[in-house]
C-alpha cells in the first residue's frame, strides 16, 4: 500500500474561540509538529474557509485541510469559487476534504434534504467531476496552476464511498468506524473490521495503490493518567466487547513511546501514513511527533 509514503500529522480544529485565540492555536500546532491543520464542516463550529485562511496568515509552512466537507450542503460550482480563491490566498497549501455528511440533524437545520445514503455518495462523485472540469477553467483555477485543483481527500467507511475515493482521491481517510442512523452515536471498528476494509480498499485501488496516501482519524489518546477505558460516547464493536482500545485502531494509549510504537504498527499493518486527531488530543499528542522524529 502507501507504507512508503512519509508520515503525516494532522490536527482537526472545532473549538470556536476569538481571532486572536484561533490564530494562537494553529501557531502552536506548527510548533509542535504537526504537518497539516484541519478544519471541521459541522453547524456550530467554524466555517472552514476563512478559518484556513487566518491559519495561513498565522502560520509559516503547516497544510491546511477541510477535514471534510458536508458535501450535500454546497453548489458545486459554488464550491469550486470557494476552494480556488481559498487555494489562491493560503499560497497552495490547501488540501481539500470532502464526505458525504452524515448528521441528520444539521441538514434538518440548514432546512436542506437528508438523502439516502446511496444518493449523498453519488452527489458527492457528482461534486468532485464538476469540481476537476471547472479546475481546469482559469477562472476557476487554484493557485498555483493546477488543472486537477488542489490535492483531494475523501473520508469514509461503507462500500459506495470507498469505491469513489478509490476512483478520484489522492487521500483515502478513515475515520476508525461508522455513525449510526442519526449521527449521535460512533461504533469503532475492531482490528478486524479495519483489516476487512483496507483488503477492500487495496483491491479498489490496484497500481494506484503505492501513490494513495492512507488516513486514519484518531478518535481518542488515552495518557496512563486516564486509565485504559474509552469514553462512553463510543460505542464498541461487536456491541457487547469491553471498552478497551488495545484492539481498535483508532485509539492511541499510553506513554508517548506506546504511541509512538502503536503508529509504527499500524503503518505497517494497515499502511496508514497520514494520522490525524482531535483538537482536544493536540498537546498529550505532540510527544507522540517528537519520539516518532
């Protein structure tokens, strides 16, 4: 798979906070290490565009990503006008993340249609077609020049996603497990589940396979202070297992050199490269960068 590719460390920001503590954050997230800052499309929290453009204006070298868009909610053309001009004031650095949306509650308050999810996955290949035809349009064209636009991330867990990120992304990301029906509640994928789906992956993907960067989203890091338990707000798989993180991929536990070693193995195992977590992990993470570098 992408196991050759270097590692890369993402931070996913959603804590709304005033100009000066956003710009205070992701300064320090490039302080400690990371290589790519994100940013989520949920109501409530940050829009993501102009948020990566003050990151950019507050940073220096550091990526920045829509971790990942609620595509049902955007005119693709309109979307196109948004990630050019974005792409064109953060000097190239974007990485655009796009998903299929899966909170039903928030289309409900944007007062915009919850399709199936079937019919979200075909708008969001619909968006991504129009997205590189209109690329290719100098009026649409990200800076610097680059015909396919920006780097493409697509994030997600069922069959009809994968086939479409295998299909057009660049970045493959997983989020560790899937939402129920509503959104409210996350099941986090055992070992097996994982292995399951990166087999199906690897299969989709044939000789693009060593080219397509593999993302994993941490779900939780778990110090020795905090005891080896997950959260109650995830849900385990198979529903009756314990809540231990020993066999789930998207958790992290330990001391900084247990993580550090838990990323080697699941690099080596899943082919994952690219590991992005939650803002609220931000500092009992960063060890985790400096013992792996």
């Amino acid at each position: 798979m992408s196991s050759q590719l270097p590692l890369r460390f993402g931070v996913n920001m959603f804590v709304p906070g005033s100009l000066h503590e956003w710009r205070a954050k992701c300064r320090r997230a490039e302080e400690l290490g990371f290589d790519v800052v994100g940013v989520a499309d949920h109501l409530g929290f940050p829009a993501p565009f102009p948020s990566l453009v003050l990151a950019a204006e507050a940073t220096e070298r550091i990526r920045l990503t829509t971790f990942v868009l609620n595509t049902p909610f955007y005119n693709a053309a309109l979307l196109a006008r948004d990630v050019a001009s974005t792409d064109q004031f953060v000097d190239g650095r974007l990485e655009l993340g796009l998903g299929a949306g899966y909170v039903k509650a928030e289309f409900d308050t944007a007062e915009i249609p919850f399709p199936s999810g079937g019919k979200r996955v075909q708008q969001l290949e619909r968006t991504v077609t129009t997205l590189r035809g209109l690329f290719d349009d100098p009026a649409y064209q990200p800076r610097p020049a680059r015909p396919s636009g920006p780097p493409l991330l697509i994030a997600g867990w069922g069959d009809r996603l994968l086939r479409v990120a295998a299909t057009h992304a660049d970045i493959i990301a997983f989020p560790g497990g899937w939402a129920d029906a509503t959104g409210d509640a996350l099941h986090l994928a055992g070992s097996a589940q994982m292995d399951e789906r990166i087999t199906y992956v690897r299969g989709l993907l044939g000789d693009r396979a060593d080219s397509v960067e593999l993302n994993l989203l941490i779900q939780q890091v778990i110090p020795p202070s905090d005891g080896a338990s997950l959260p109650d707000r995830f849900a385990p798989v198979p529903p009756d297992a314990e809540h231990s993180p020993d066999e789930v991929p998207s958790v992290l536990a330990g001391t900084p050199a247990d993580m550090a070693q838990q990323i080697k193995e699941r690099r080596e195992r899943y082919g994952f490269t690219y590991f992005t977590i939650m803002e609220y992990n931000m500092e009992n993470f960063a060890p985790v960068i400096a013992a792996l570098r």
